[in-house]
C-alpha cells in the first residue's frame, strides 16, 4: 500500500524518531505518510525534512484524543496547518490534562505500593499511558504492556485515572479550521456494540467529520468489508493507517496493509498535497 496515514513516533509514544519513521516507512514503500502523534505536531518538520531526502510525501497529521460519552475516542487529523492557533491551544490543554493525569495515576501507583513512577514524567514529548504501562513491565509487575493496561491502568485498576478529553465538536473544528480533514481513528478498537458504533459514526459525520479509518492494522477482510459498508451509509470517505508505533513481529510495518474496498472514495481523493509525488 502506497499509503499510511497514521503513525507514531517518540514525540508520543512510538519508538523512532521522525527521521527513523520516515526512513522506515520509505524503505517499506510507503510514498504518502502521515504523521500522527498523540495530541501533538511537533515532530512534523523534522519528519517533512526526512521525507525531502527520501522523495516521498509527508502528510501534515495529528491524533487528537476526543471524549464521546463514556469512551475516549481518537479523531486522525489530516492535511492540517499546524500553526493554527485555535489548533495549538487545543493540544496544549490536552498535553496539559495528560501531564496531570500521569501526575496523579504516578501517585496512584505509589499509594498502592507499586513503586515510585515519577522518572516517566520526564520527557521532551507528550506523556501517554504507554510510558507508564512500559514502566510497570521494567519494574516487574508485569510480563508486556498488554498485560499492564489490562491489571493497573484500566478501569477498575490501581492505576485507572479518568479524565475528560476535548469533545467531539471541538477536535472537528480545530482540524477542519486548520484546512484538515478528520477522520475517526480505528472504529473497532472502543469496544463498541454495533449500534453504538453507528450512533458514534452518524454523530461524527453530522459533526463535519470526514472520513472514517477503514483498513488499520488487525482487522480482517470481513470487518473491512463492514467499516467500509458504514462509510458508503454515512457518506465519508475511506483511510488506511497501520498505527504504527514500534517493530513488533505480530504488527504490520508502516504501509503494511491491505487496499481500501472498491466501494471506498479515499481519503485523499482531490487533496493535491496528498497525492504521491511522481516517479521520475
Ligand atoms: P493514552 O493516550 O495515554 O491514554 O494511551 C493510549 C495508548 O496506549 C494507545 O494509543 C495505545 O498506543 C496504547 N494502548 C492502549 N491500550 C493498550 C493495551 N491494552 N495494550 C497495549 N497498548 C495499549
Ligand atoms: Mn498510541
Ligand atoms: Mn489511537
Ligand atoms: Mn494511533
């Protein structure tokens, strides 16, 4: 697939630097990539650079995180000005509710006798649960991430902090005023029942919502054919993003997925910046 369009680097919790993304992702054959940190853009002109040297596209992205009910929800924005100021201030709250919330999930771990946590507070990029989760599996309580979300960072865990993301009319507006289109990020992963999940899609396409992410890493052809049928109902066009955030044996690498369904209309059908460059 010549197309990625979500992907993660140090600046959130991926392991590569954007350079090291891009470089990864041009020798896997990917031609257009998006960059889409966690609630941030700083790593986008670092990666525009790479993406210079390698002769590939580097779509302006970010992944914003969105409360929807009772479910945080991510919201791709793609094709968006990161300068844009009502852009920037909205990240900058939400870096500033994942600082607080590491803050206090930190405490909560201490209170439970886990250890002291606070070196995962120290970092250049966005704090996410997965630095903490990583924490847990250095210190031995527990054998992967997976195993550490499930036993002290979800719901009912020592370490489960809620918090309140922006809403869903916000993260739309700050990336379509950003020029950007949104699109709602691996639909299958909240967990949803089938009637939630449309009720989800319908709220976001009369939101000004976009696209929806139809092919991402994990799903089989059957669960595309569905996310693709949702789509066409609703009216929004189709994305393909692996999600990538570090080389795991059982995850595809960046570009390492199937083509969108016939009946999807792209994502970046008639968006001039993201169309691959020609091969000359
Ligand atoms: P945060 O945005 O800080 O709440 O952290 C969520 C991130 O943690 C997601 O973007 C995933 O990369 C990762 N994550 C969430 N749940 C799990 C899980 N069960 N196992 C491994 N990683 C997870
Ligand atoms: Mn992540
Ligand atoms: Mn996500
Ligand atoms: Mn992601």
């Amino acid at each position: 697939m010549y197309y990625d369009l979500h992907t993660h680097t140090v600046w959130s919790d991926g392991e590569l630097s954007a350079t090291a993304l891009v470089a990864c992702a041009a020798d896997a054959g990917v031609r257009v990539l998006a960059l889409t940190d966690h609630d941030t853009v700083a790593g986008l002109e670092e990666a525009a650079s790479a993406a210079d040297i390698h002769g590939i596209v580097l779509v302006s992205g970010v992944e914003v995180s969105m409360s929807w009910q009772s479910f945080g929800v991510h919201i791709v924005g793609l094709d968006i000005d990161p300068s844009y100021e009502p852009l920037q201030r909205g990240l900058r709250r939400l870096q500033e509710i994942r600082r607080a919330r590491a803050v206090a999930i930190v405490q909560a771990l201490a209170d439970a006798g886990l250890g002291d946590a606070r070196e995962v507070l120290v970092r250049e990029g966005v704090v996410s649960r997965t630095h903490i989760a990583d924490w847990l599996v250095a210190q031995g309580h527990a054998r992967d991430r997976a195993v550490a979300f499930k036993r002290f960072l979800a719901r009912g865990g020592p370490g489960h902090v809620g918090v309140m993301w922006a809403d869903m009319a916000e993260v739309v507006s700050w990336i379509r005023g950003a020029g950007g289109c949104a699109v709602l990020a691996h639909p299958t992963r909240y967990r949803l029942s089938s009637g939630r999940l449309q009720q989800l899609v319908r709220e976001f396409a009369a939101a000004g919502g976009a696209a929806l992410e139809v092919v991402t890493a994990g799903l089989d052809a059957g669960e595309i054919a569905r996310l693709a049928r949702l789509a066409e109902h609703y009216h929004l066009r189709a994305s393909v993003g692996s999600d990538y955030h570090k080389p795991l044996p059982w995850r595809p690498h960046p570009g390492g997925l199937p083509d969108l369904p016939a009946n999807c209309v792209p994502v970046w059908q008639e968006r001039l910046r993201m169309q691959p460059r020609a091969l000359v």
